[in-house]
C-alpha cells in the first residue's frame, strides 16, 4: 500500500571560521592536549565570531542542504531548528531563519532537546510530513555552545564546540516496505529524574540569566552506552533490520570512547561509524547533521543505503532514527 515517507532530499552544514585548538585550551585551563585526545577523541573545535549567532550558523547550513536539494527556499513550508542556544529567549531561531531564507508561508518552531535535539526535529517534522500536513521541511541543528561553557572549568570546556548542520525532508510517496526510502522509524525518549547530571545553571525564568553548563561527566558517560544502545535496538527491531545491515551509523559526537562502546555492544564494525568530532568536537544538536553532512561529502552515503543516526544529551534526552538514503 502506498504511503508518504520523509526522504532526504539534501544535507548542508557551516562551522564558524575560528578554531581553538586543545594547545590553545591549555593555554587556558588545566589541561594537555594528550589527556584531551586520549578521554575524547577531540582535537579541535570551531568559535563563533562576537555577533555571529546561532541563526547565522543555521542559515549558512540551510543555504548548503537546500541548493544540494534543488529546492528553493519558498518552497519549503516547515522550519524546525534544534538548538539550545537561541539567539534571543523568544523569538524562535527557527523563525529568524525562515525569515533569513526568505519564508514566508508555513510554521517555524525550536526544539529543545539539548544534544538529542537533532533526533527530536527530526522525528517531528517526519511526523508532520507523514500526517499530510507538510510537504517540504528544513531541519537544523545549530549551537553557539562557547557562549554558555564556563572557561575556567577544564571538564567541560574542553568538550563542545559552535557549528550547524540541517537537511530537507520532502514528502514523497512509497510503496510502504522495508525497501523504502526516507526515514523508517524514529525513537525519542526522555528520564527528567537525571537533569542534574547535565544542565545549565541559568535561565530566563529562574535566574533571569543564561547561566553555565555543568555536567557530571563519568556519571553521563555510564548512561550514554547503555541508554543509546537501548534505543537503537527498539528502532531496529520496529523496522525488522539487523545491526549487520545498517551501512552508515551516524552517532552523535560526544565522545570517541562512547561511539566506540555503542558500536562493539551493537557489533558495528568501526569502517561504518562516522566519527567527526576530532574536526569541531561537540556540536550539541549539530553533531549529528554535521556528521551526516561529512558523510555526503566524503561520498559515503549512496543511494539506497541504510543510516543509523543516534543522539543522547540533557535531561536526560536520548533517540535514534534509521533512514534510506
Ligand atoms: O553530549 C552530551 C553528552 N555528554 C557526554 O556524552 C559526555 C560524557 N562524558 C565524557 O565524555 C567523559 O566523562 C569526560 C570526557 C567528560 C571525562 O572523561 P573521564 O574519563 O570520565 O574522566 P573523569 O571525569 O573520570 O576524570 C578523570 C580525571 C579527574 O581527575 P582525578 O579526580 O582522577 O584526579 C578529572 O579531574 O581527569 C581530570 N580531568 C581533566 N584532566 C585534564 C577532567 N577534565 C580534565 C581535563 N584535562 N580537561
């Protein structure tokens, strides 16, 4: 029987021109860059210029994925943004970009998942396409992270980096098998008993600032594994697949040492995990499109192939969606 699937028409991404590297941070806090690239894999990360905000990361990435889907950008007509550093309280990020793409028609609306945000976006706007109530969505995942780390605290600074990724969904109709393309299955889940493991001590409504992020982050790590692994395992047995069937896992970029755990208790060989976080470290909601968006450009996604993507962050947020290129 027929039905409509989200298909990824075009994925694009933007990284801010600055770069810090862990010799820099070294520089700067209690730290080498050894002990940086042995606990995470992380060799660099990009900056946001003064004035440079999370909306213009987002648009230079839509900019990229639109023109790499031949679709212009009044035609789209759903704009979802992940991203937990807006560039102002309210509006929106999602309605400062449509307006800087130049949209006029449809919605706009953030998604705020922190890490997870991409995955939650995703499985929103694919919803929204397979209800019939859209035709074409822009998903991004933007974040300007410098702008809420503590520099002087080495646990954390260390880890995250500013940069954007998105990707056009367009509604089109399949045969409705295993064989479709377009997104197959997403899973988000949440567990708010563990925000204080991973939150930012600030906020228009308690402090009236924008605070820091504080994360404990031994204690994240042990459930990154176990709460990742889980979720990939619903989303592949909802869809009928195996492990040994995905042809390109793209994980959220946190640590080179959780990908590693996810992909051995999986069974994933390494050559089909894509790890980009050495490149800009971690992007929060951006990790994943940016990691996609290398995908596409080191020509690792052919058509018709089987993607794994997976995110877990505050809140804890975590999901999984699986996809036909
Ligand atoms: O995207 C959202 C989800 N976030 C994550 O997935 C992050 C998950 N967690 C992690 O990636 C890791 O836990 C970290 C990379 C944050 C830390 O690695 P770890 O192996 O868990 O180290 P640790 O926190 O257990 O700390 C080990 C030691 C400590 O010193 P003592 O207590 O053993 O003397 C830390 O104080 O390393 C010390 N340390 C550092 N040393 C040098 C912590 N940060 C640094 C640093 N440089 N930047």
């Amino acid at each position: 029987m027929a039905i409509i699937r989200s298909v990824i028409r075009g994925v694009g991404a933007y990284l801010p021109k600055r770069i810090l590297t862990n010799d820099d941070l070294a520089r700067m806090v209690d730290t080498t860059n050894e002990w940086i690239m042995e606990r995470t894999g992380i060799e660099q990360r990009h900056i946001a210029a003064d004035g440079e905000l999370t909306s213009d990361l987002g648009i230079a990435a839509s900019r990229q994925a639109l023109v790499r889907a031949g679709i212009d950008p009044v035609d789209i007509d759903l704009v979802v943004c992940a991203t937990a550093t807006p560039d102002r309280t309210f509006p929106a990020t999602a309605t400062r970009i449509q307006a800087g793409l130049g949209i006029s028609k449809g919605a706009a609306f953030d998604v705020q998942a922190v890490c997870s945000g991409f995955i939650y976006a995703l499985a929103v706007a694919d919803n929204f396409i397979r209800a019939g109530q859209f035709k074409r969505a822009l998903v991004v995942g933007a974040e300007t992270f410098s702008r809420i780390l503590d520099w002087n605290d080495r646990g954390t600074c260390v880890l995250f980096g500013d940069g954007a990724g998105a990707v056009v969904l367009e509604a089109q109709s399949q045969l409705g098998t295993r064989e479709d393309r377009g997104i197959l299955a997403t899973r988000i889940r949440s567990d708010g008993r563990f925000e204080e493991l991973l939150y930012v001590d600030g906020g228009p409504g308690s402090t009236k600032t924008t605070g820091h992020l504080r994360m404990n982050g031994r204690e994240v790590f042990r459930h990154a594994v176990q709460k990742i692994s889980g979720v990939i395992e619903e989303t592949l047995v909802s869809t009928g697949y195996a492990p040994d069937e995905i042809d390109l896992y793209v994980p959220h970029q946190a640590n080179k040492r959780i990908l590693d755990g996810i992909a051995k208790k999986l069974g994933i060989p390494t050559a089909k995990v894509m790890i980009t976080l050495a490149r800009h470290g971690n992007t929060s909601a951006a990790s994943v499109p940016l990691a996609l968006n290398q995908a596409f450009e080191e020509h690792r996604l052919r058509e018709g192939g089987l993607v794994l993507m997976e995110a877990m962050g505050g809140g804890f947020t975590w999901g999984a969606a699986l996809a036909r290129w």
